[in-house]
C-alpha cells in the first residue's frame, strides 16, 4: 500500500486544489495533514480573528472529507517535525504541499525537504495553488519580478490561468493518530462581527456573489456605505476557494462588473510575485524615500482608537475592530492619513491590521501598506488621500460613518463629514473629538520631509 501525505497550509478546500489531487492520483492512502504550527505562533500571526476563521475552515475541512470516506489528520507542534512523524507512522512517500511566499513559508520548504531527504520520503511544492497564476511565472525581460502592475496585468490577462480541478469523490486516509480541530468556542478576543470560515461557506458567498454584486461591481466597488464588494478576501487567504476558480467563474459571468473584479485578483497575483522576489519588503522599504517617520503616541492611539475627528478615518478603524475586516476604499483612506497625514512609519499600521484582519495576508498587507505609504510600488509616491473629499465622494449620504459612528447619527448631512463645523452650541451635545491635525498642516509636513 503507497501513502502520500497533504499538508494543508493555506488551501484549506476540497475543490480545485492540485496537491490533493496529485497525492490522491498517486498513492492508495494519503494523509490529509494540518499542523497547529508552533513556529506560525511564534510569530505572532495567529491571532484570535484568524484564528476563529481557521477553526471554521478546518471543521468543514473535516466534514467534507468525511462525506467521501476519509477524515483530517491533525497535529500539533512544529511543523517539521510532525511532518516527518507522520511519514515515519505511515510509511509515505511524498508529502505534497503549495507553494508559499512569504519568508516563512519558502523557510518551511526549504526544513521539510531538509528533514525528508534521505528518508526515502520526497516533498512536492505545488505552484498556483494559493494564487491564480504561480509567482514568476512571468517575468519581464531581464528582471525577477514586475514592479509595475499595468504591463504586468498584462500579461497575467494574456497568458491566462490553469483549468479548475473537481473536488474528489473518495478519499481513503491511512491509519494514523490525530488531535482533535479545536472549535472556535474556545478562542477568546475574536471580533463580534467575524463572518464564518470554511469551504461551504465560501462556496455559497461566491455563488451570491456571481448571482448578484458582481455585475455592478465597476461601478459600486467604491461605494462603501453599499457594501457592494465580494467578501471573498477572508476565503482565498485562507484557500477555501481557489483563486483560478474565481478568475474562471468571474470570466463566465462576463460582464464589466466581473472584468474589474478580475483586475482585483490580479492585484493580489502581482503583490504575491513581488513578495516572492523581495522577501525583506514584509519588514522593510520596497523603495526607500528617505523617511524619518514621527513618534506620536497620542495621534497614533487616536487613530487606533477611531477617534482622529475624522468621519471616514474612525469609521474604518471601528469597522475593522468590530469585523475583523474592512472595505478596501477605507484601507486606503486610513493608511494614507496613518502615513502621509501624520507621518507615522507605515509598519506600525500595517502590525495593527495583521492583530486583527481575518484576511491578514503578509503579501497583500505589507505591500498595499508600502504602497500607501509611497515606499512601494506606486508610481505616484506621494500622493495623498483627503480624508473629507474622500468621505464625501465615496459616503456622500453619511450612511457608513453613521453606521459606525453612532455619536454622529443625529449630525445634519451637510456636517457628516466634517462635524467640527458644527455651531458650538449643537457640537457641545455629541461625544466626537475635534480633528487630532489639520490637513493642511499634516500635508505640509509630508512634502517637506519627502523633499515634494
């Protein structure tokens, strides 16, 4: 009898994942495998929002498997080493995994195939398992990477994407020891608002997806107070779904709306490739500007706490405290106004959107971070989002800042986004601070230290 073993790290799904139909084509037995990573933990990444995602996504994991005959194997501790374990259990062959891109990940293939050599047991990486289009496979003349998205974009549109692989019908697990998923009841902290992890559940946000907002999504993507967006960046950073699956069902839907969300996903395909190229831009400047970042606690628990006096600003930030998740538009207001309006070091918003993203993705963070900030791929470095215009293009009825701004509810639309404009005598009744900087100023300070 042959056994493979299928490491599960971020392709937690039956449907359309290469490494478990290589395993499942070559061995009489696999080992579904995840491991509670020590090491992961170590780096502080698991925390309580994904955390609580994940105990989802591995219940339903192990249903799925059930339902065709097999079950998950779990295993707790450092990952190499259960790896190896379980092998040694087993007798297996191969251990099939997808690539990753982040230091750890590339780190944790370069131990596994380390640990396995001379043991009669090979790794097998698979590649275009957690993104649409595997990092470098395409390559401009001469370099590693594209640090331009449009000519990459490109060509990621022109060379296309791989063919969607069925879930399994069966699947037949050796006989090993497992530790039991570790439900999501026990894990404290996580945000009230969390939506659901698993397969199914993404599965079925995909399907309403594709039947409903997609269609509108040229237009409504940035309109946050609709909501109009897919919600599905929970479910591809954890590989629930597939990312090329969602390019070909995109596809078949057909129209603009879908053709701008494609453009999406590609977004996340050319993050992923520059990561992969330059593993150090997670921590450090992409592009180094010079900067000389302030230390401001007060402005910077201010913009933590959504308390900046800024509608758009603290609404996001609430948004993302009570969620675990946040409109993109407003990822992109909050981390210009962190960077450019205050002139804090983007790292340190970056750390407090990994403590609490559900779809906290290193590649993706880090990188739009970096681009916010001017430091990374960017063509227009610095360029800087006003916080009012944006609230008032974007929210212009003030629906999403009363949403999470309750203070503001009874504010007259013409002052929603900008309270302190208020009469003194209306603006004595709501608990709403005055703006922590002016714009004005927050920007002059900004060019002068970029040297614009």
């Amino acid at each position: 009898m042959t056994v493979s073993i299928v490491l599960f790290t971020s392709d937690l799904r039956l449907h359309d994942n290469p490494a478990l139909r290589a395993a499942l084509r070559e061995a009489d037995r696999i080992v579904p495998l995840f491991v509670y990573d020590d090491g992961l933990r170590a780096t502080g990444f698991a925390v309580p929002n994904r955390g609580a995602f994940l105990a989802d996504c591995l219940v339903d994991l192990d249903t799925g498997l059930r339902k065709r005959g097999g079950r998950l194997v779990v295993r707790s501790g450092d990952v190499v080493d259960q790896v190896r374990r379980v092998a040694s259990e087993t007798g297996a062959e191969r251990v099939h995994v997808a690539a990753g891109v982040s230091r750890y990940a590339t780190r944790r293939e370069e131990r596994l195939r380390d640990a396995l050599d001379g043991s009669g047991c090979r790794l097998v990486v698979h590649d275009a398992v957690v993104t649409a289009v595997a990092p470098g496979e395409l390559l401009p003349s001469g370099k590693d990477h594209y640090a331009v998205f449009t000519p990459y974009f490109r060509r990621w549109t022109a060379e296309g994407v791989r063919d969607v692989l069925a879930a399994p019908r069966t699947v037949q697990v050796a006989d090993v020891a497992s530790d039991p998923v570790r439900p999501r009841a026990e894990i404290t902290g996580v945000s009230p608002g969390l939506d659901a992890g698993g397969e199914n559940a993404g599965r079925k946000r995909l399907r309403a997806w594709l039947s409903g907002d997609i269609a509108g999504y040229e237009d409504g993507q940035d309109d946050i107070a609709a909501d109009a967006t897919s919600r599905l960046s929970p479910h591809l950073h954890f590989g629930t779904l597939s990312a090329t699956e969602v390019v070909h069902e995109a596809t078949r839907e057909g129209s603009p709306g879908a053709q701008a969300f494609i453009r999406q996903l590609a977004w996340r395909d050319f993050h992923h490739q520059v990561l992969a190229a330059r593993p150090d831009a997670a921590a450090q400047d992409y592009r180094s500007r010079g900067d000389r970042w302030r230390t401001n606690k007060k402005e910077t628990a201010a913009w933590l706490d959504g308390r900046t006096g800024y509608p758009f600003v603290d609404a996001a930030m609430r948004q993302l405290r009570h969620e675990g998740w946040m409109h993109n538009r407003g990822r992109m207001v909050v981390a210009s106004f962190l960077t450019k309006t205050l002139y804090v070091d983007w790292r340190v918003g970056a750390r407090h959107f990994l403590s609490l993203l559900v779809d906290g993705d290193v590649a993706n963070n880090q990188m739009n971070w970096q681009w916010a900030a001017g430091t990374g791929t960017d063509t227009r470095p610095n360029r800087v989002l006003n916080p009012v215009i944006q609230c008032k293009r974007f929210d212009p009825g003030g629906s999403y800042v009363r949403r999470w701004l309750p203070e503001l509810a009874a504010v007259p639309d013409r002052f929603v986004h900008e309270p302190w404009k208020l009469p003194d005598a209306d603006r004595a009744d709501i608990d709403y601070p005055d703006p922590i900087v002016e714009l004005a100023e927050g920007r002059a300070r900004f060019e002068q230290a970029r040297g614009a």
